[in-house]
C-alpha cells in the first residue's frame, strides 16, 4: 500500500508537470526540453556523490542534474545558506555557487570567522561530511569527490568546538563524563577524568555518521544534441531540491547557555543535549519567534534563561552534540518593531465569496491592524479593520486572526493584499505587509 501510494503521488504529477514545466537552462546556458512521453523520477536518500563541473548529485543510483532556471525561476537549494562577515544572509547555494557543496571548499575557503556582534563564531566550518564517515575517509577514486585530509579536518573540527563549548559550563549543566560520551577516551575507551587531561588525539573515537539526504523530484529533460538529464522541476516545500545532513528535532527546557567567543560558537543545553549554533557554512541557521518573526542571534542570545522551552532542528554530531539550523523561540526581538505572518496553507478565494486566511499579529497590546486590497503595489480600497478578529493572549502578547469571506479582493484588479499595522495609542503606522494572495493560490 505504501508503495502504491508513493507510485500514484508521483504519477499524480505528470499532468501538472506537463501543464507548468516545459524547460530548463542549465549553467551553462543550454536549454533543455521535457522528454514526450513524459519520464519521471523521485529521490530521497543518501547523497553518494557532488559532481561540480556538471552540478549534479547522485543519489539512489540517480544523478540529478540542478539547473539555473526551471520555466524562468531560478532554483536554488533547500537546506542551503551562504552568509557573510555581519552574520547576514546573503544567498542559497545555487547552480552559480555549487562548489560549495563540497567539503574541502566548507572547510576552507567558505568559513566565515568573524561573530556574530558581541556573540560566537558565524561559521567555523563543518563537524560533518556531506558523505557517510566511511566514504569520507575514503581515496577519491572512480570520480568521487573524496577528501580524506578534509575529513581529518572535519573530524579534528567536530572536537574543537564541542570540547570549547563545555569548557565554558559550570559543573552539572552537562555530565562530567560528557567528553568522553563524545568520543574523547583513551587508548583502553576510558573517559577522562578532567578536561584540562585530555589522552592522546589518536585514540579518540569520530561518531560514525550518514550522508547528507537530498530530496528531489522531476522529469527527464533533453538538449538539443539528445542529451537527457533528470531535472527536478516539481516543489517539495518550496524548493525544487533539498539537501540536509539531517533533519533532528530536540525540544525541551534549556539547562544553560553560554555565549561563545572568537573560537567557540554560541550554545545551550537541553537535557544531556549540547546545542551549537550551526557552524556548517553549506547550512542554515535560522531563529524563529512569536508569530513567525526571524530574532537575530544578539537578542536571542541575550534573552536566553535557563527554564526557557526551545524548538530545535538541525544535524546530529554522534548522539550528544546538535548544531542547530532552525530555532523556535518564545521571544519577540524587538528590532522588528512589529509582525504579521499568515499561515499558507490557509489562503482560499471563491468567487463571489471572498477572500479567506488565517495568522498572527505581534506585539498585540500595542498594535492596531487592518488590510486594505490593491494592485501593483498602488492600494487605493478601503481600509478593513481586523481589531474585532483578534483573539489576543495576553501572557505572549500576540494576537491570533481568522478572516473567512472577505470582500474586497480581486484576482485579476485587486490581487494583493496589505496589512497595516499602526501604533495603538498614536495611530501612525508602523509597519507594512504586502501579500500577493492571487499569485500564492495560482489564479
């Protein structure tokens, strides 16, 4: 039953395929066509092998080639994120900045080692390989990108940061035994007895860890010559292929924290958990708060106490180290003076009926809201308040919003919607939010 469920999602999307993607442009500027009858494909699993020069991965036997456009819009990669000295995002890694992917070029030339403010290190380079450890360690042979020396690097990187990390706990936030839980032991497996006596290097155990998974799903496409390639041209949440080392969640009441330095990222503790601010340059490291709204690494890092509940996903280092990718937080980083987030999956629109979505408003107590419908940016209707809609908690100071049927809205004259929000007490207005519902639904 699975697997005619898996089968009959993936044949679902060939007339969808068909209708919206039609063709491609690789790097290299060739444009490639769909395949007739229309060839499918679908992965996700361990990435075998980055193949730069053509910007393909290889997984469960499949090369997967990644274009520069598909039908127009440019594809970039899930999962990814390049940053820059000020901890700012930049870009995704993209057909342009493939090599990136690659572990020698995240241990070296892409780490970022200035921090983040007054805070830890922005990307000090990876703890682990794109390659399950076994292959990492391996000959590049037969056209595998491996890297052996990089891999030692990688591994010597994963005991820099954690053994600086705990270093930087008081007695009974993280267990006495904790190097050695990760691997630091002497050449009989004992743990050591105090940090500061460490045993040789040598006889220390790497976790053994798997490859990064991509996930991709598409067709086969062709140039003009007859060359085929598997292009992925169908969104998995929002991208057309994602790679990740993992996707490992922990959520529970911080233990401590610490703030780290010019050679220590910033970190946490969850139960016997060690949680590092991602120092993977490949990565995301992203901070979610109340509403949906990002909260830079300063405040949250400031903010931070011990007893605080915390939602994180990211890779696992062995079984007791997490590098964080995605945090949710209960705070409010007031840099955003104010936010409004709609969940997608509630947009709907019927004709003669209205429009209908459901979202957030933060801070609540000292905000006003209203929409008003325009187009091309020029909102000319009349302003609709949402106060009356507003199911206020008054302990996170957040407001929760269900508007069903509103008139106003047009998907062809009046497509975009605007949230205004004003201050409560002057009126004036203080931040905007623009939505194309029309375009979000595909009308």
């Amino acid at each position: 039953m699975r697997s005619f469920n898996l089968l009959s999602g993936l044949l679902a999307s060939v007339v969808s395929t068909a209708a919206m993607a039609q063709s491609a442009v690789l790097h290299d500027g060739r444009v490639v066509t769909l395949v007739q009858p229309q060839e499918l494909f679908s992965v996700e699993g361990p990435a075998w092998n980055i193949d730069v020069p053509n910007r393909a991965v290889i997984c469960n036997g499949i090369r997967v080639t990644i274009p520069s456009t598909v039908n127009g819009q440019r594809v970039t990669i899930g999962g990814s994120q390049i940053v820059g000295p000020n901890d700012e995002v930049l870009d995704e890694i993209s057909a342009d900045t493939f090599d990136r992917l690659l572990d020698v070029n995240a241990a070296t030339r892409d780490r970022v080692f200035d921090t983040a403010g007054a805070c830890g290190t922005i990307r000090l380079g990876p703890a682990r390989s794109t390659f399950c450890t076994s292959e990492a360690r391996g000959e590049p042979v037969q056209g595998l990108t491996r890297a052996p020396i990089i891999q030692k690097q990688i591994e010597d990187n994963y005991f820099f940061l954690a053994r600086n990390a705990f270093a930087q706990y008081p007695p009974g936030v993280l267990p006495a035994n904790f190097l050695g839980m990760i691997g630091i032991r002497n050449e009989t497996g004992q743990y050591p007895t105090s940090p500061n006596q460490l045993p040789p290097r040598r006889f220390w155990r790497y976790p053994t860890m798997s490859s990064a998974t991509f996930i991709a799903q598409g067709s086969v496409y062709e140039d003009a010559q007859g060359n085929r390639f598997n292009v992925p041209d169908v969104t998995i949440k929002d991208y057309y292929a994602t790679l990740i080392h993992a996707e490992n969640i922990v959520i529970g009441n911080v233990r401590g924290k610490a703030v780290g330095n010019f050679q220590t990222p910033d970190s946490f503790v969850i139960g016997n958990t060690l949680v590092l601010m991602n120092q993977d340059p490949r990565m995301a490291m992203d901070i979610v708060g109340l509403g949906g709204a990002p909260v830079g690494r300063e405040f949250f890092v400031t903010a931070l106490e011990a007893g605080m509940s915390v939602a994180v996903e990211g890779h696992m280092l062995g079984d007791h180290v997490l590098q964080a990718e995605v945090l949710e937080v209960p705070l409010f980083d007031p840099a955003n003076v104010a936010w409004v987030s709609i969940l997608p999956a509630t947009w709907s629109w019927r004709n003669g009926q209205g429009l209908s979505y459901r979202g957030e408003l933060v801070p609540a107590s000292s905000s006003r809201l209203s929409v008003q419908y325009g187009v091309n940016d020029v909102f000319t209707g009349p302003e609709i308040s949402l106060q009356n809609a507003l199911i206020v908690d008054p302990v996170l100071d957040t407001a929760r919003f269900d508007v069903r049927g509103q008139i106003g809205g047009d998907p062809v004259v009046r497509p975009q919607i605007k949230f205004i929000v004003r201050d409560a007490t002057k009126g004036t207005v203080v931040k905007e939010f623009v939505f194309n519902w029309a375009e979000i639904l595909g009308l």
